[in-house]
C-alpha cells in the first residue's frame, strides 16, 4: 500500500462512519415520527368510539322503556328538555374514570315545580365518561334560563352536598362551559370538573 493510500485511509473510514451514523439517525427519526402518529391516530380512534358509545348509551337512556309513558331517566313525560355535549378540560380530584378529553353527555330538562305555583327549574343527571357527577331522580334541581329554540341553557346550583345533597353545578351553552365540583361529603369526595361546550341541541 502507498503512502498517499495509506494517509487517505483514516479519512474513508470516518466518512463510512459518519455515514453509518447518518442512516441510524434517520431510521430512528422514521420510526419515532411512525410510532407518534400511529398512537395519535389509535388515540383519537379511541375517542370517537367513546364518544359513539356514549351517545349511543345516552339515547337507550332517554328512550321509552317498554309499559312506561316515559324516558327512564330523568323521567318527567312531555317534558323539554336540550341535550348538552361537552368535553373535560380540567380534572381536580379523583372521579373515577374521567380525565381530560372525556366526553360528557347529558339532558337538561324544563319541569314544572312541584307545588302549584307552574314555577319551573331546570333539571338534569350529569354524566361525564358514563360518571354522574351531579344530579338524580330527586335531586339535581337549579334555577336556569331555558330555550329550546336556539338551546340554551344558563344557571347554577351553588351549594355542595354537605348543603343540598348534591354537587355544585354552573352550566352556560352560550359561553360554552360546565363546571361541576363537590366537597368531601360527596359520591365521589372533593373534586372539580371543567368542560368545553360542544354543542346543545
């Protein structure tokens, strides 16, 4: 071997090297970048089905059991009522099953107060996640503005359980938020739950 070869060698090896190192580089971006939107697209999968599950479960829900006059829940018949869908955006606390990203889907009924006077409140069982987070058959009342044409819903319910044995619940469809939060007393202990609006109808 000559000695121009021989000085020319350590150079081809490090160009091999810096090449090889290159391809590695490469490979692995590749297959980073893969894996991330695999996992976005699995995600995202996953929510719509949830979503198509939910949706599908709320109308079962609402629909008319067989030798009744009504919706199982919350039961008042020829009631109106706007169907609320939101998404959680803030999670405090540890209500299980629900994070951000969860949907929440729930009607908000309009029923004449017991009593006599044809006062109405609002009414309404609020799931997130298939979680009822506030409300019940014999609770979940608040004073609300209410339209069916456009849906709107506005009102809150300010007291926890430990002051009227439910949560507290603030809902806004034109400003598009729900917050529903309880203390230590509660189903679910001291939480808070916010969410966007998607939609009312």
């Amino acid at each position: 071997m000559t000695e121009e070869k021989r000085s020319n060698l350590p150079w081809i090896l490090a160009g091999c090297g810096v090449l090889l190192l290159l391809s590695c580089f490469l490979s692995t971006a590749a297959a980073g970048g893969f894996l991330y939107f695999k996992q976005k697209q699995e995600q995202e999968a996953r929510a719509q089905a949830a979503q198509r599950e939910f949706v599908e479960q709320e109308r079962l829900a609402q629909a008319p059991q067989p030798g009744g006059d009504g919706p199982s829940l919350p039961g008042y018949v020829g009631t109106p009522s706007v169907t609320v869908f939101a998404t959680v955006t803030s999670v405090g606390g540890t209500p299980l099953g629900v994070r951000n990203g969860t949907p929440c889907i729930f009607q908000v009924e309009y029923p004449v107060r017991s009593g006599g006077s044809g006062d109405r409140w609002c009414h309404t069982i609020a799931r997130c996640g298939g979680v009822t987070l506030y409300g019940g058959a014999s609770n979940g009342f608040f004073p609300c503005t209410f339209s069916q044409s456009p849906a709107t819903v506005r009102g809150t319910d300010a007291e926890t359980t430990s002051g009227d044995q439910d949560g507290s619940f603030t809902i806004d469809t034109d400003a598009r938020t729900l917050h529903i939060q309880d203390d230590a007393t509660g189903e679910h202990g001291a939480f808070t739950v916010d969410a966007a609006i998607t939609r009312a109808m």
